[in-house]
C-alpha cells in the first residue's frame, strides 16, 4: 500500500513538472522576435542590392542584442545617436555584420538616412565629421547640418562587378557620402561642387582629412567609380591607408 502512494506522489510531481516545463517554454517561444517573410535571404539582384531584404536575423538573437535599442551614445560615443541592431546574416558568403548599428546623428549632424555599419565605421565616421567636415565647412552657409548618404550596408561585390570581391559595404565597413547639407538650406554636392566652385576647396580638404581615419579614402578621379560621392570604409590594407 506505501509503496502504491509513493509511486502515485512521484508521478505526480513528474506531471507537475512537465506542465511547468510546457509553459516556460512557452514564454520564451512567445518573447523571440518575429521575422517576417519579406526579411528572409531571396536570391536575386533586388536582394543583393537592397541593405533590408538581404538582412536577415536567423536563428535566435545574440545574447547581446535582443531588439533594437535606442542610444544617444552610441558605440560608446558621445554624440554619436542612433540605435544598436540585431546580427545581420545573409544567403551570400562574407555578407553581414555581427555587431552592427544604425547611425542617425553624428555629433549632431544628421544623416539623411540612417545608415548601418559598425562600431569601427561609426567611431570614424564620427572622428572624420568633427576634424574633418566641421572645420572645412566653418561657417559656410551658417555651418553643417547634414550629410546626405549615397549608401551604407548592402551586400554586393565591389563596384557591383560579376565575380569580384565582397564589398566593404557587404560587411557593414563602409559608408558613402554625396552631399555636405547647411544650415541655409544648400548643399556641398561632390559632383558639382569638386571641380571650380566656390565650395571645391572645402571638399577637398575634408576628403584629404578622410585619410587615415578610414583605411580606404576615394573620391573624384580615384577610379572613374566615385565622381559623385566619397567612399569611405575601415578596411585594412598592408601597404597602410589607401587614398586616392
């Protein structure tokens, strides 16, 4: 007869046990993030091209990041707004950012869109506009405001070459910028504005204030590729920065 209870207590408590079980998992199911279908990897050029529909989150988050948040110091950097972003993977080897972030605001300059990279990337973009863009422009049309970006993450090959490498911007390495924006309301187009204007002299000397603060610095006459924007990545090249 005790050894008929005992053995119903026991079963009991297993049953106890797994419904306890059931539910917790059942919480944790439920707090994953949703990934819908139009933020899966597709084979195709829009994919390859578009920086959203390649940046798929598989699998669940890091432990790190769980969501996005919010951060007016970002990466740890004063003035640097934006907001920190799950793991990015994509279909295509060597595309993605394990820690990437998107960037608003740097030093209270905004970006025309926000743009996502890494914390190596911000913290030069962030170094480059205060050294570099804030003293070029000075007071110029009542100082900067903006900058207007030509692209950032995307996941692609160099030049959007069949059979060439990874882009940096396929690493979240890389931002491009196409305009300088004042407060007046003008802009410093590098395209227009690189060659006899009245603005080419301020371009240049923030393009040449890039060099060194990222590892890669191209502009107008680099290599036919960037005679309307500046390409700025953090890649690492032997020889030390390439600027052209």
């Amino acid at each position: 007869m005790n050894r008929r209870v005992i053995a119903g207590v026991g079963l009991v408590i297993l049953v106890l046990a797994g419904c306890s079980s059931d539910r917790k998992a059942d919480r944790n199911a439920r707090a994953l993030p949703i990934v819908s279908a139009q933020q899966q990897d597709r084979p195709g050029l829009l994919t390859r091209l578009n920086p959203f529909q390649n940046a798929a989150y598989r699998g669940g988050p890091s432990r790190a990041v769980t969501s996005p948040r919010a951060s007016g110091r970002l990466c740890g950097i004063r003035g640097l707004e934006g907001e920190v972003i799950p793991p990015i993977t994509a279909a295509v080897a060597g595309c993605g950012v394990a820690a990437p972030v998107r960037v608003t605001h740097v030093d209270g300059v905004k970006l025309s869109q926000a743009a996502i990279m890494d914390c190596d990337t911000a913290s030069a973009l962030h170094h480059w506009v205060r050294k570099g863009v804030k003293p070029a422009v000075g007071r110029t049309g009542g100082g900067v405001t903006g900058l207007r970006v030509a692209a950032h993450y995307v996941c692609r090959t160099r030049n959007h070459r069949a059979g060439a490498r990874i882009s940096e911007h396929g690493r979240g390495r890389a931002i491009d910028i196409s305009a300088i924006q004042l407060a007046n309301g003008a802009e410093m187009s590098v395209l227009r504005d690189w060659h006899r204007s009245e603005h080419s002299r301020a371009l240049q000397r923030m393009h040449r204030a890039a060099c060194g603060t990222f590892g890669t610095t191209l502009g107008p006459g680099s290599d036919g590729m960037h005679e309307d924007h500046f390409h700025y990545d953090t890649a690492r090249h032997r020889n030390g920065p390439y600027c052209r």
